[in-house]
C-alpha cells in the first residue's frame, strides 16, 4: 500500500483547506528517474536543481579522469538518489513555503483523498464504515458456482 502525506496551504482559512491539499506519495518516483531536470523544474526545486546540476557537471569533468563507464554509474547513481529523495524534496519545499502537514494515509490516492476530506469534515463515508457487513452478497444464479465460467443450466 502507498502512504500518503498531505500539505495545506497555511495561509488560507482552515475550513477551506480540503480544496488545495497536496497529497505527496512517499516511495520511488519514476518520473523523477527518467527527468530529473523536468521534475525540479515542475515542482520549483530549485536548490534542488542548482546540485543536480553541479553534480551533473562535475560527473562530466571526471568522465575525462575516470572513464566513461565510471562516470555512467554516476550519473545513474544521481538520478536513483534524486528519485528516492523526491518526495522529501517536494515536502521540505512545501513546508518553506508555508504549508503546513495535515497528516499521512495509507492506500490508494482516491482513498487517501476520501479519508481526509472526510476526516476535516467530520463525516465518516460509507465505504470506509466498519458496520457495513460485504461479504452478504448473493449468487445471481442461487446455485453453486464452480470454476469461472459456470454453465446456468447446471451442466458444469
């Protein structure tokens, strides 16, 4: 299951907050691997941006000492690095920015972004509700089913 951070915006009116939460999925990020540049640039990372870069450089001034298999190994090393620190990249921008970390959740976004609009809005949904018994539903066809085609005739 994925885990969740949510941001509000800190200058806005508490009540209001549900409507620019930025949910920030923690673990690996793809598009942070195979653009790092675009990502920074998406994301106004800019510090973040200005040592990738430098470090870009400095791979490309050491190819000449190192060769150019050594130096392939680091510039992929940077962009795992930079995909593994997204996330805490984006939060730390976030929180200078003013945001404020409303909390975290576990599973899938359209989950995550019921569960904390619910939970600011004191409403519990009916998905989520522990009393809502899901394993009564009934067999269309009343008879045993067998396999995954089964035969509505009885004939399996």
């Amino acid at each position: 299951m994925a885990i969740y951070t949510v941001f509000e915006d800190g200058s806005i009116d508490p009540a209001e907050s549900g409507v620019s939460a930025i949910f920030i999925k923690d673990g690996f990020s793809w598009i942070a691997f195979l653009l790092p540049i675009p990502f920074l640039l998406y994301h106004r990372l800019w510090i973040g941006l200005l040592m990738y870069l430098v470090s870009i450089i400095g791979i490309g001034v050491l190819a000449n000492y190192l060769g150019d298999t050594w130096s392939g190994i680091s510039a992929i090393s940077l962009a795992i690095l930079v995909a593994l620190e997204a996330a805490t990249l984006r939060e730390k921008s976030l929180t200078k920015r003013g945001w404020v970390e409303a909390g975290s959740f576990e599973g899938s976004l359209h989950k995550c972004e019921l569960t904390y609009l619910c939970e600011i809005s004191g409403r519990t949904p009916k998905i989520l509700d522990p009393n809502i018994n899901t394993a009564n539903y009934s067999n269309p066809l009343h008879q045993p089913v067998t396999g995954l085609f089964p035969s509505p005739e009885n004939t399996t």
